[in-house]
C-alpha cells in the first residue's frame, strides 16, 4: 500500500511550505540515526520523513503527487527521480550545518577532492536510497536504461497496454508496459526489474520510459476535459438541430443547438471527459467551428 507522504510528515493537504519544512525538521532530528543507534525503526522513519520531504517540499514534484496521488505517483517515480535535484545545502541548513560537503563526508566517508553540486545530489540520494540495504546490494544492482514511447492521443488519454524492448546477446527483450489513463508527454513509466542484467549475480535495473503523445485531429484535451468540435451549415445555426458528436471511446452522442446559435459557441456534455484521480470526469467540450458548405 502507498503511503501518504503529508500523513508521513503530520500536516494537511493545504500545508505552506514552511509548515512542511518545520514539521520535516522535527521529524528528521526525532529520527536521526545518530540519535538512535542500532535502531531499524529510526532508520526507515528517517528514510520515510526525507523521502516525504524530497516531494512535498519541491512544488513541482508536490504538484504530480496531488495530481497522481500515492499509488500512481509510486509507480511512476523511481527513488533516483525522487531524490533528483534535491539540494544538499538547503537539507544540510534545515540542522544548522551551513558545509554541506562537510556534513556529507561525515555520514558517507571522506572524499579529497570537493564534490561538485551534482555529485552532492547524487551522494545525499545514495544516502537516504541506502538506509536498510548492504553495500554489496546496492552496488550488485544493474542501471536503470531509458526506452521512449510514442503514444497516440486516444492511448494516453483513455489508458493502454503495450511494450517496449531492448537487445541483448540473446535476443530482444520485449517489456509490457501500461500507459494510465490521462497520461500526457513527459510522463515517466517505470518497469521496475525488468531492464537488462549487465551484473552477475546482481539485480536488473529498472526500465525507464518516456511518452510522448502525438497529437489528434479531432480532440485536444485541457485538464481533464476533452475539446471537440463539430462542423454545422448556416441553415442548421438558424434553425436549431442536435447534431451527433463522438467522444473518444467512439460513443455516439447527441446535445441540442438552439436555433440562431452563431458560430464559435462552445457546448458542455458533462462527465464525458477523462476520469480524475477522484473517481469523477471531466467533460467533452465541443466547439462549432465551421459552418459546413
């Protein structure tokens, strides 16, 4: 079951980010495996606090979660997309340690050379990805590879299952994977253990991949709503008619223009949109963007 990262830290859904940020430090200096040595439970508590605030404190990512919600957002991100750009020295700060590299040689072992940033965000990730793993786990782990995914609109919109592959030395790997509903480009998919083995003996990385979307010549969607339209005569706006549209399972649907309706108006059919994270729909808008010779 995934867990709820603003029940993880205590606060609410509407939390600011400095109640986020105050509530994270309580938690993280209640937790700290210094604090609590040989404990497990400090371990995966202080793992569960960052891994909460690596999302909630980054508006972008707390944005997909909201969006996504637990379960989704889970399947999607991998710890690595998690973790990525979060900064040490705005971690290191939330305890009073201004040295970022100087707090990051303490727990992880000390390095003669200084870090550049993007090593830094790299080690803090290996740090937190690390709590209740050995070494030799992590290290035997095969990497992550990257295969895109070219969707078409309807696919992402309504949800759809197909596979990507890769070669190795004995042939193709072909790898299912499942596009959710109201999926948009950009959007990561992740098959996790399914990439090659390049390690002996280890595990298989995950694969990671990209969709994009391509578009449609008859729908575009905003949110949630589905945008249409529908092609009538200068006779049919004078007089009134009920024109027949599809939505994009192909149900045929009716709705009323009135007569003298001019051309560009826009009708709602409610909760023939795409399906929110909620359980409710959104709606199919349709257009009248021409009238037809």
């Amino acid at each position: 079951m995934a867990v709820d990262y603003y029940r993880t830290l205590g606060v609410s859904r509407q939390a600011t980010i400095e109640e986020i940020k105050k509530a994270y430090r309580r938690l993280a200096v209640q937790w700290h495996p210094d604090r609590n040595p040989g404990s497990h439970l400090a371990e995966e508590r202080f793992k569960a606090v960052a891994e909460a605030y690596a999302v909630l404190g980054n508006p972008a990512k707390r944005r997909q979660y909201d969006l996504l919600g637990p379960a989704d957002f889970k399947n999607e991100f991998s710890r690595e997309d998690i973790f990525q750009g979060f900064e040490p020295g705005d971690f290191f700060k939330l305890f009073g340690l201004e040295n970022a590299r100087d707090a990051l040689d303490r727990i992880l072992g000390g390095n003669a050379a200084p870090p550049s940033r993007e090593e830094q965000r790299v080690r803090v990730s290996d740090f937190f990805a690390g709590f209740g793993q050995k070494d030799g786990q992590r290290e035997s782990r095969s990497p992550d590879i990257v295969i895109p995914l070219v969707v078409s609109f309807k696919e992402a919109a309504l949800g759809a299952e197909k596979f990507v592959a890769y070669n190795t030395s004995t042939g193709a790997v072909k790898v299912p994977v499942t596009v959710p509903p109201a999926s948009q480009s950009g959007r990561k998919l992740v098959a996790r253990g399914q990439g090659p083995m390049t390690r002996p003996g280890g595990q298989p990385g995950d694969v990671i991949v990209p969709l994009t979307v391509t578009p449609d010549p008859q729908f575009t969607r905003r949110d949630y709503d589905i945008l249409t339209f529908v092609e009538l005569s200068a006779q049919e706006l004078a007089e009134g008619c009920r024109p027949l549209v599809t939505d994009l399972s192909g149900r045929p649907l009716r709705f009323t223009v009135p007569a003298g309706t001019a051309l560009g108006a826009n009708f709602k059919m409610a909760g023939y949109g795409l399906a929110r994270p909620d359980g409710s729909r959104g709606d199919l808008l349709v257009k009248i963007a021409k009238a037809a010779p």
